[in-house]
C-alpha cells in the first residue's frame, strides 16, 4: 500500500525548526518603544519649528516614523516575525487612537463654540420678532418635544407588540415576510421616510402642506424597527424556563406574556426605546421636508408649521442672516443641546440597562 | 506502517529531548494552582499524568510550552529546562517555545477555512516562508503518514480539513503538529472526544510516535495511562482551593501494581476520583 | 447582534392544557397580529405613495424635468455622487472599522472591552446634521494643506486633479466624515464575530508557535470574514442614504467626476432633495421624488444583499 518511497532526503534547506537554542534570542527592553515615541517627537519637533510647525503633522509623522523605527529595530534583534508582530500591535493601537479624534475633535468643537449661547435667554424665548441678535430655542426644542413625543407614542406600542408576535405568536408566511420586511425597514434612508410623509399628505392636501404630524410619521417610519428589533432581543433573552414556570401555575398564554415575559425584559424594552429616540432626534432631513420652518412657538402638531431643533439649527447656519454671527452662534448652541440631549439619553440608556437589566448568560 | 515510520527520520530531528522541570510553582495572579512540582520527562518515552479532574495537570501540561500565559496575571517561579535552556529565561520569546515544543488539544480542531495539506503546512509556513514547493510536499506526506493518515487523504489534501471524522481530525492535528519537527509533544486528553476504535488508533500513533519524540500526555482515563504510557505522574489536590501537586512519578508499571504511597494505590484503584 | 434565528414555534405553542383560547387570548394575540400586519401596510404605503407622488415625473416630457433631458439624465449624476461618496466611505471605513474591532478584541486589555466599545458606539449617537457642521467648519478647513499638496503632487492621479478647494467642501471630505459615521456600525459586527472566534482553534495556532498577529492572521480573519463583508454592506447602505453630512459639506456645481478634491462635485440623491425639496414646486417636487424612490431601490437592495451574507454566514458555522 504505501510504497511511495519516502525519500530521506537530505534537510530543507531550513534549520531545524525544533532548536530550542534559537530560541534564545534578544528582547528589546520594556523601556525601548517609549523611548522611540519620546526621542522622534522631540527630533520632529525641532525639525518642524525649522520649516513650519503643524501639530497635526507633528502627532502622524511621529507616530509613523516611530513605528517604523521599532519594527526595525525589534526586526533586527528578535526576528524577523517578532518584529512583524510588534509593527502590527502598533499599528493597531495608532488606528484606534486615530478612529477617536474625530469623537474628541467634534464634541471640542461642538462645546466650545456652543457653548457662547448657553444663557437664559437662550432656552426662554423663539425667534419671534427677533432679527439679529438675541433670540431663543424654545419654540424649536418644543416642537422637538413634540414631534419626538408623538413619534414615540406611535411607534412603542406597534413596535412592542409586533415584537411580541414575533416572538411569542408568530408561525408560517406572516412572521417570515414580517421579519423580512422589518429588516428592510431598517435601512430606509431618513429622507425616503421623510418625503413618503409628505407624499402621504400632499395627495389628500396638496404639496404646500406642512404640518407638526408630518414629522412624526416620518420619524415613527424611522423608529419602528428600531423597536422591534430591540424588543425581539430582550423577548429572546427571557429564559423559556420562565414561560414554563408559568404556563405550568395554569397562567394563560396572554397573561403570561404581559405580565411576566413583558416585565421581565422591561428594562431592556425602555432602553431599546431610549436608544431609538436618541436615534431620531437629531434626523434633521425628513423633517427639512416636512414640518417647515416657523420662528414662534406652535403647540398644535395638526396645524401649521413647527419649528425643531434640528432643522432650526439647519437653517440658522445655511441661512444666516446679516449679520451673521448671531445666527451661527445660534446654530452651534442648538447645536450642543442635541449632543447634551442624545449624551443623556446615550447614557441613561446605558444605566438602566446596567442597573436593571437581565443579564444574558452565554 | 511500521517501516515507513522508521523511515521518516531524516536529519535534525528525530532525536526527542528531555525536560526538567524543579520547583516549578504555576501561579493566576495570586492563586497558586500547582506546587513544587519536581519531575524528568525522559526522551524518548511517553509519560502520563493522571488525576481527578481539577488537579492541576493540565495547567502543569500547559505550563511546559508556557500557554498558560494566555491567561491574564498567569506566570510561573522556578525552572523549566529543554535540552540546557531554561524556557523561562527573561530572553526566551515564548512564541519560539511553542515551536520546539508542540501541542495537541482535547477538541479536534484543524482550521476550517484551510485544506488539509494547508493544515498540515500551517506551522511550516510560519517558520520559514522560503520552503520551496516539493519540500513542502515532501514534509506534508511524512508528516500525514507520520500520524497514520496518508493513505485516507492522499487523494483529496485541497479538500478542507473539517470534512473529516473525529478521529481523522485528531490524527490531522497531530501531523499539523508534527510537521514542524518539536523537539517534545505535548497532548492535553487527546482522546476524550474521541469513541474507542479512534482512541486505540490514536494510541497506536502514540506508540510509535515516541521512537521520534518526547511524549507527554494528561489523561483523566486510568486505563489509557496503563496502556500506552512507559513512565506515570499522578497529581492530586487536598481540597478545593488548594494548589494540586504530584504526589508520586515512577514507571508505569510500578504505579499501576505497586505504588509507593497509599493515595496513589487508593486513586489508581479507583477507590476516589 | 443577533439575527432572526427562525427557531419553529418553541415560544409559540405552549404545551397542552394551557388556556389560550380565551377571550383574553384572543383579544392579545389578535393585537399582536394587528401590530405586525399594520407594519406590513406601513411599509407597502410607502412604496405606494412614493410611486404616486412619483408617477407625473416618470410620465413627463423629458423637457419638462430639470436639465431638459429628460428623468434619467437628471438622476444619473446624482445617482454616481451617491455611489462616489458612498464608495469612498466604505474604502476608508472597513480597514479602520476591523482595526479598531481587532484592538478591542484582541489588544486591548480585557477589563476595557466595555468602554472602548462604548466610545465607538457614541460615534454613531452624533446627529449627522452636526457630523455636517463640524465637518465644513473643522474638518473641512483642516485638511486643505494636504489636498493642496496632493493636487500639487500627484496630480496625475484622476483622484487628486484639482485644483484643490480653497474651503475643504469636497468630495473627499464628504467622503471621510460618512466613513467616521459608519465606521461604529462596521466595528460593532466585526467586534462581534471577532470575540466569537472559538478558542481551541487561537490556542492551536499559538501552539505551532505563531505570533499573535500571525494567529489573528491564520484563524480570526478568516472566521470572521463574511460578518465583516455583511458589516461592510451595511454601513454602505447607511452610507448610500446619508442626507445632512453630505448636504452640509459638499459645494455641489458640477456633474460627474473622478475629482475628489475640486470645489466642483456632483451632489448625491439625498443631498440634493434637501437641498432643493424647501423651494420646489409643481414637477420639481415629483422629480425629487422620483429620485428618492431610486435612492430607496438601492439601499434596499444592498441591505438584501448584506442580509442574506449574514443569513448564510450564521447558518455556516
């Protein structure tokens, strides 16, 4: 059977890759990387105060010159595979730093140049009568309360309880073409929800219809499968065994599911919902064409035009008036209070999920 | 079969080495799970370390090719020796280590997105990128007949190493292992999830395996020690909590007839564990 | 991260002898069925009154729509922004995307797997409205020394033919802020599969004596690459509906070009109707339409496509 002669040949040309005494090689010195970073900023700094200095500059090319220097230098005394290795970690670790200064760049910014209309006036009055300077978001942040408010309300109960026929009711064609067709509600771009709102009225109103509600529905488009999704997951993470232990107590299907299933995954539910209203919140499209633009405070969502924080942000900068510093400075202030306000939903989000939340065991 | 793994050895390999190993004490963080643990492994044999579960023999075993430092905070105090060098020097790369001293784990696991002539090559491609083709070929053949799986995978080595049953996969690590030449084989369970005929196929690998290499098995299966090992160490813990040490290392035989320390005749004669 | 796992009716039948025929019952589930079937109708509406609002644009004289060219004329260089931009998101996005999900994985220290997760994640909180304004106030300005230096370099490149934009409004810019956008969406499902890579097969490559680098190399690339490619494909069909950033950023002048780095881009889909939806009337209105129905046909398609890699992805292992 095996008489393919096995040739004992002589060696590849490799060394014997089991020698253990190769393994005895050099290590640079735990000090050696720092010592890199620290000696070429310094080299790179004074280079650059010669020629023109450039901070940006100054962070890449020290970062990129030093990493070539270890790769080599770990390349010369522990291999060339070593080396390899330590090149990549570095490497690894710049692209993470790299991938945050946009996050520390923007919330710097955001901050710093918001942060001059953080006054009084500023929460406590719209922009009515107001030209130039002065002026407020108050008409803008309650119409965000509003439109985000009725978006909610109409999206958590549809969304929870098509989460519940999902999990706990659905069989056959209805829950596959359901499931389907939530994931392609997924990706439906903001603006697409925004001019099926418009389309939806326009048709029974006219084109020239712009209305409180208009932005809601869109944005209810946007959140349902947020919802559903999320809720899906938390049903999922509730442990049969509970469902057992309460159909076997003689408890009903539907009570077993609104008052224990429900319940149980709550937490997990008001988070999803926390983190899908931070995510429309700040969706400044479907409402560009939707709700319009209005400078006063309008309470009724059925009738007329309503103002938003991120649509008067929009315009305030596209638009400024003259001059326009105070409508710039307008916008980036409007601009920090949808950051503060996605932060906290963000983080309380966060929170109850922590405090209150099951934990999935794996 | 026989001949053909005699034939196999060829220049700078061949030849497996001996490990001391004094005072070692394995250490996660500040727990101490194996202590003072003073043993030879000879060349050339295969050695087996028994023990109820929980004991510190696997941790021992992974301690020798230093992969129990994957484990944040794990390290070791005391020496380590193969062929002269202490594997725990402050200038020893770890990574080369495993290169000398090779490992074959419980869970058959080849590399499901590679074929099998790629799993076999795998360590090979690692050490030296420069291996010319029919080198390479030539070291995947010996290694798969090595481990007794040439003739079942000879006509489809392009064909991914998953397709093939638990024993087969078993085998391929062991060639995957071998092909590199270590100069010791460690194997953690080799054969608990494996049914019997693959697991006395196996042994039958061992057997001969160790005319080439150092052999050093964990097996918690007091009957495959018997069988297939020439020199047994039993480890055992006091209680939970405690670090595990090695109670007794003798000669196969002589553990299994006629043990030097009560405990170990009340383990091996199964009276706990 | 998980997908519809289609597990046959366990949850849904409980064993016999339970009362599900009740009223109560009935009313729940009736609800329950009403809520999915109503999401359903929600959905089908929206292709429908699109279609509607979008019907006069398809049916017009090609005179009438904007451009004088007719329908397709009018989106199709909207439709290669949309794409351009996209494009260069993703290109940029992916390797920094699987860089950052690997340093969480396999780099970082362990205990600081939550957080750093967390940081990623808030880079996907940021409205893209001020995504928009950082990056023609910040950005933008910011990276114009190099644009100048690259038209004035490699200028021979179709890329980088300039001359370069004094303000940084260009595609290029455009391009990276949708690429910080999308790079949370990417990471989290790499991140995902990343972890998920079974520990026997790191341990055996480790054991042949690689590097970690050459483990992650030989086994964790490999395992992961679908989910990567699923990742991927999603954050390009974020990438492909991205309204506000875009809007902000780009001076739009021009039609179709490989010129990234000009004052002159072609706009995109979204962009365009934000742009131009405020002041429209009559045919205009179902023109933008129109095309934002054809911006929907695409991001529904490569969501399909994402979807049913990440199908077989799971069902694989």
């Amino acid at each position: 059977m095996s008489d393919r002669k096995l040739t004992s040949a002589p060696a590849p040309a490799m060394p014997p890759a089991g020698n253990i005494a190769d393994a005895a090689r050099g290590r640079i010195p735990a000090w050696g990387p720092w010592a890199v970073f620290a000696g070429t900023a310094v080299v790179l700094a004074a280079i650059l105060s010669v020629i023109g200095f450039n901070i940006a500059l100054l962070a890449v090319g020290t970062v990129l010159i030093s990493i070539f220097v270890i790769f080599l230098w770990a390349r010369k005394v522990e291999g060339q595979r070593q080396g390899l290795d330590r090149g990549v970690t570095l490497a690894v670790t710049s692209l993470f730093a790299l991938a945050m200064v946009p996050l520390v760049s923007l919330l710097y910014t955001v901050t710093s140049l918001g942060i001059s209309r953080m006054d009084a006036e500023f929460f406590t009055s719209s922009m009515r009568n107001v030209l130039g300077e002065g002026g407020g978001i108050l008409h803008a942040a309650i119409g965000t309360v509003i439109i985000t408010g009725l978006a909610t309300l109409a999206s958590v109960p549809i969304g929870i309880m098509a989460a519940v026929y999902l999990h706990e009711y659905g069989k056959g064609k209805l829950k596959r073409w359901l499931t389907f067709f939530v994931d392609v509600m997924t990706g439906i771009p903001s603006i697409v929800a925004g001019l099926f709102a418009f389309a939806l009225f326009a048709i029974f109103f006219g084109p020239g219809i712009r209305l409180g509600v208009m932005g809601s529905i869109a944005l209810t488009v946007l959140m349902i499968p947020i919802v559903v999704r999320s809720t899906e997951e938390m049903l999922r993470i509730v442990p049969d065994g509970l469902r057992e232990a309460s159909f076997a107590l003689g408890v009903s299907k539907w009570r077993t599911v609104a008052k224990v299933v429900l319940p149980t995954a709550l937490a997990g539910i008001v988070t999803g919902v926390m983190l899908a209203i931070a995510r429309v919140i700040g969706e400044t499209a479907p409402l560009l064409i939707t709700t319009g633009v209005f400078s006063s405070v309008n309470l009724n969502p059925f009738e007329g035009r309503m103002a938003n924080l991120p649509v008067f942000t929009y315009n305030s900068y596209k638009f400024p008036g003259v001059p326009p510093e105070p409508y710039i400075d307008r916008a980036w202030g409007a601009a920090l209070v949808l950051i503060l306000i996605v932060m906290v939903l963000f983080l309380a989000a966060r929170f109850v999920s922590r405090r209150y939340g099951i934990e999935l065991r794996k | 079969m026989a001949a053909v793994a005699a034939d196999a050895q060829t220049p700078g390999s061949g030849v497996g080495k001996r490990i001391d190993i004094k005072d070692l004490n394995v250490y996660y963080g500040s727990f101490l799970a194996v202590k003072d643990v003073t043993m030879t492994v000879k060349p050339n044999k295969v050695t087996a370390l028994i023990g109820s579960s929980g004991c510190g023999k696997s941790t021992f075993l992974r301690s020798l090719n230093r992969m129990h430092e994957l484990i944040n905070g794990a390290r070791v105090e005391g020496s380590v020796t193969l062929d002269g060098q202490n594997i725990y020097a402050p200038s020893m790369d770890p990574v080369r280590v495993r290169s000398s001293i090779g490992m074959v784990f419980q869970q058959p696991n080849p590399f499901p997105t590679m074929s099998i002539y790629d799993n076999t090559a795998a360590g090979l491609k690692l050490n030296s990128k420069r291996i010319k083709k029919d080198q390479m070929d030539e070291i995947v053949e010996r290694s798969l007949r090595g481990a007794h799986l040439w003739d079942e995978v000879k006509d489809r080595l392009d064909k991914p190493g998953a397709g093939l049953s638990g024993g087969q996969q078993q085998r391929l690590c062991i060639a995957r292992a071998t092909a590199v030449q270590p100069e010791v084989l460690l194997m953690d369970e080799p054969c608990s999830a494996l049914d019997p005929i693959a697991t006395l196929a196996i042994e039958d690998l061992i057997e001969e395996m160790k005319r080439q290499y150092t052999i050093v098995i964990v097996t918690h299966n007091m009957q495959q020690a018997a069988r297939a090992s020439d020199i047994t160490g039993f480890f055992n813990i006091k209680e939970t909590g405690d670090p595990g040490v090695l109670v007794e290392i003798d000669e196969t035989e002589k553990i299994f007839s006629n043990p030097s320390l009560k405990i170990t005749e009340d383990y091996v004669s199964g009276r706990f564990g | 991260m998980s997908e519809s796992t289609n597990q046959t009716e366990g949850t849904a039948g409980p064993p016999a002898g339970v009362k599900t025929g009740g009223p109560g019952d009935r009313i729940f589930s009736g609800l329950a069925t009403a809520a999915g079937v109503t999401i359903l109708a929600l959905l089908a509406g929206v292709a429908i009154f699109l279609l509607i609002e979008a019907w006069p644009a398809i049916t017009a004289a090609p005179e009438d729509i904007p451009g004088g060219d007719g329908l397709i004329s009018y989106i199709a260089p909207l439709a290669f922004g949309t794409v351009l931009a996209a494009l260069i998101a993703v290109v940029f996005a992916v390797p920094m995307a699987v860089a950052v999900a690997l340093f969480i994985s396999h780099f970082a220290p362990k205990g600081l797997a939550d957080t750093l997760s967390y940081l990623v994640d808030l880079l996907a909180a940021i409205p893209s409205l001020v995504y928009g304004l950082w990056g023609i106030a910040v950005f933008g300005p910011a990276v114009v020394p190099l644009t100048d230096w690259l038209a004035d370099n490699l200028g021979f490149i179709p890329f980088f033919e300039g001359p370069a934009s004094t303000t940084g409004r260009t595609m290029l810019v455009a391009g990276v802020v949708l690429a910080v956008m999308i790079l949370p969406i990417i990471s989290a499902v790499a991140r995902e599969v990343f972890t998920q890579t079974p520990r026997g097969l790191q341990e055996s490559a480790l054991a042949l004596g690689a590097t970690r680098w050459e483990m992650i190399r030989m086994v964790v690339l490999p395992f992961g690459r679908s989910a990567v490619i699923a990742g991927s494909m999603l954050g390009l069909g974020r990438a492909l509906g991205e309204t506000m950033a875009v809007t902000i950023i780009l001076s739009v002048s021009g039609g179709v070009t490989f010129n990234l780095i000009s004052p002159s881009n072609p706009s995109t889909i979204a962009a365009n109707i934000a742009l131009d939806f405020p002041e429209s009337s009559g045919l205009d209105v179902n023109v933008l339409i129109a095309s934002g129905l054809v911006l929907f046909a695409i991001t529904l398609v490569v969501n399909m496509i994402a979807r049913a890699v990440i199908e077989r992805g799971t069902v694989d292992e």
